[in-house]
C-alpha cells in the first residue's frame, strides 16, 4: 500500500533515525512512504494563535489533496497538528503505532526474540492526550514486547510527561521531569515522540534509549539495532 | 483592550466557555507543573480569565506548562488549558530566543532548519549549560542544506 508520508522537520533533521527506521520498516512489509510535496512546517507548539497554527497544516492538507487518502505522521506533534487540521475528516490521518496490528505482525519475518531484556515503554503526552487525536491503541507498545517474549517494566510513567517541549526553554524543567521518569522506568527506554528521545537521552546516563522503531528492527533480524 | 481578552481570542474558546468550569481542581490535581515544587491551579487561571482579569506572564503556569494535556484528559469539560496558556505566553510576548529562532526559520523557509536555529540561539545555549550535553546529541547531528519551501 502507498501512504502519503509528512515527516516534518525534526525527521528531516535531528531525528533522522526515526525516519530511517520508519522508512525501512514499512519497505520491508511492501508499503510505500511517498512524501506529501514541498510539505511545510506544522507550527509545532510554537504559535499562540490557533488559527495561525492549524493554518500551517491545512497548507499541507492542501499539498496532498489529490495525491493521498491515507496519510502518516511519525512526530507527535505534526501528527496532532495535522488530525486537527483535518475538520471534515478528508483524510486519514494516522500515527505509526496505529499500524502495529494484528495483521503487520502476522506479516512479519521475525529474526530475533526479546528474552531476557527488560523495557519501558514511554509514549509521553501528546500520543495519548487530548482524546480526539490519541491513538487507538496505547498498549500497542507493551504488546510488541511481551509478543517477543521482552519483559515490560515502568507502567506507572507510560503517560507522565517529560518537559521535553521545555528543553530549550527552561532546561531545568525538563531535567526535573525527565529524572522521575527515568528513576521509574527499568532497562531499555521506548520512546516514539524526537522530543522524548532528545529529553530521556539527555539525562539517562548510562540507560539505552531507543526508538520503537529500532526495537522492530532489532526484531526483524537487524542486530546493531538496539 | 486587556491583554486577557486578546489571548482568549487567540484560542478557540470565548470567554463565557469557562463559565462551565466546575471548580473541581482535577486539573491541579494532575498538572505537571506541580511536580516542579511549584504550586499552580489551571482553574485559578481559568476564573480570572472569565472575570476578565489579568494573568501575569511570570505566573508558574505561564512559564512552565509543558503543554501535556494532562489536564484536559482529566477535566470533565476537556478544557484545553494548554492552548489557553500558549496564547498567553504570545499576547505577553514572552518567547524564549529558541522559539524566536524557530520562528525565524519558518518565515524563511517554511521549515526548521536546525543548524539556523542553533546558530541564532547560540548566546542563550552557551549561556545556559547546553554545552555539556553536545556530546550525547552528537546522533542528532546530521548535515543537510536547506530546502526553500514554495508558497502556494
Ligand atoms: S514538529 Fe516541529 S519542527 Fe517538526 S514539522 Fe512539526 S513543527 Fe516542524
Ligand atoms: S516531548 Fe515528551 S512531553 Fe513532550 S510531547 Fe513529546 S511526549 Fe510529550
Ligand atoms: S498542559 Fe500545562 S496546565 Fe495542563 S497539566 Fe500539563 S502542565 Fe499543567
Ligand atoms: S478540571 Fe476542568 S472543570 Fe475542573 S477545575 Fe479544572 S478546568 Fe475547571
């Protein structure tokens, strides 16, 4: 199947691991990623003014009229953006993990397990919240890892929230914020959001922090993965 | 015309929306900004908005909402007090450089193009302690040119 693909800013950039993982994810169960056209940026969380805000991503709704019905949206905040945008429901707008079924799994070659590896999934904020843009399925995480035969740990700040939106305005927030997150979670943390990535892995120490992609990749046979 | 009433219709809310508000404090209850040892109440806001008054821009929950819904997942209303607060923080102008350089980038070209944004908030991350981390963001890193996005 062909997607219309927004990969944003951060996956066009600093989180360019993501989007590589996404991109070979999908390449490997035969779906295509074709980005929206000269797509913009979606504003993030940096404009006060809705009308403003939701306007950037009409823009790209605009751009992949014609061309997409189905159209994917790895970051969080783009994902959100762009659901929000999308008032007559046009198109589908969904997130990643809402792929992870049943059916992609049955689908899929597995190379490796996950016995003996604990992991914490952390999905953040804006997956879950507010509900009329959170995804289906927020124990989509969880599932992979118990279908693997991993052990799950830290359930407790799956939905706390990192200050990772704060990073580069008041640091110490999200140190702070990601520190009792991270003193909650156990071996491996699994994150999905760039943001929460960049917020765990800056104060994580010693503990891994990978993306949810690297982990099906690590699945799929892909050994430095993890 | 106050700066409470500019922000509200920066939202998607009217003013007489709040009236709704119950009082309950869940939001305060689950606000993540009171895991800063800081005390804050999204409701106190919320009412001085309705009564048209002022709320400052160096109010905790001006400067630290972290944006996370929390609080709308919890209220019976759904309030978005995020959306509220990110009005606020625009009618008092009280950007960080990073946002402003976030800003920039996108009136130029359409997107954000990091290493601009890093360059032009360079003062405030070598003043603020951003150095030390450079080490574990070196995965981050990644060189490509920027791409000029076409107004249409
Ligand atoms: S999340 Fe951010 S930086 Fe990324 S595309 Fe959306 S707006 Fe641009
Ligand atoms: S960075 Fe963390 S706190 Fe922020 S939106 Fe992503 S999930 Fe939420
Ligand atoms: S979005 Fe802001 S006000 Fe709401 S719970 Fe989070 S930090 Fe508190
Ligand atoms: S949770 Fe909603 S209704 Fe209750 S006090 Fe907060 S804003 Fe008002």
């Amino acid at each position: 199947m062909e997607y219309g693909y927004y990969p944003g800013c951060s996956l066009t950039g600093s989180a360019h691991k993501l989007d590589k993982g996404i991109k070979k994810v999908f390449a490997k169960q035969g779906h295509t990623l074709k980005e929206i056209p000269d797509w913009n940026c979606c504003g993030a969380f940096e404009y006060g003014d809705r009308k403003e805000l939701a306007g950037f991503s009409k823009k790209n709704l605009e751009k992949a009229r014609g061309h997409f019905s189905e159209i994917v949206a790895p970051c969080p905040a783009c994902y959100k953006n762009l659901r929000e945008a999308d008032e007559k429901r046009e198109f589908a707008v969904t997130h990643p993990l809402d792929l992870f079924d049943e059916a992609f799994f049955a689908a899929m070659k597995q190379g490796k397990d996950l016995k003996g590896q604990v992991f914490t999934p952390y999905y953040g904020c804006i997956l879950l919240r507010p509900k009329e843009t959170a995804i289906r399925n927020n124990t989509v995480m969880e599932e992979t890892i118990a279908r693997f035969g991993g052990d799950v740990a830290g359930e407790s700040i799956k939905d706390r929230c990192c200050g990772g939106n704060q990073i580069f305005i008041n640091k110490s927030v999200t140190e702070k914020l990601s520190r009792l997150i991270l003193d909650k979670s156990r071996g491996t943390v699994v994150v999905f959001c760039p943001l929460c990535h960049m917020a765990m892995k800056t104060f994580s120490g010693e503990r891994k922090v990978v993306y949810y992609t690297d982990l099906l990749l690590y699945i799929m046979g892909e050994n430095s993965a993890l | 015309m106050p700066k409470t009433d500019r922000a509200i219709e920066l939202t998607d809310y009217e003013r007489q929306d709040f009236s709704v508000c119950l009082g309950c404090k869940i939001c305060a209850s689950v606000c993540t900004v009171n895991d800063l040892d800081l005390s804050t109440n999204p409701q106190e806001m919320l009412q001085k908005l309705f009564l048209g008054k002022d709320v400052a821009a160096d109010d905790p929950l001006v400067r630290f909402c972290t944006g996370c819904y929390r609080c709308t997942g919890a209220c019976p209303w759904e309030i978005r007090i995020p959306d509220v607060v990110r009005a606020l923080r625009q009618v008092h102008a009280t950007e960080s450089p990073f946002e402003k350089a976030f800003k920039g980038s996108v009136a130029i070209w359409g997107r954000v193009y990091e290493p601009y944004v890093l360059m032009r908030a360079a003062p405030f991350l070598l003043k603020g302690g951003y150095i030390k981390h450079m080490m574990r963001w070196m995965e981050y890193m990644g060189i490509h040119l920027p791409h000029k996005v076409k107004r249409t």
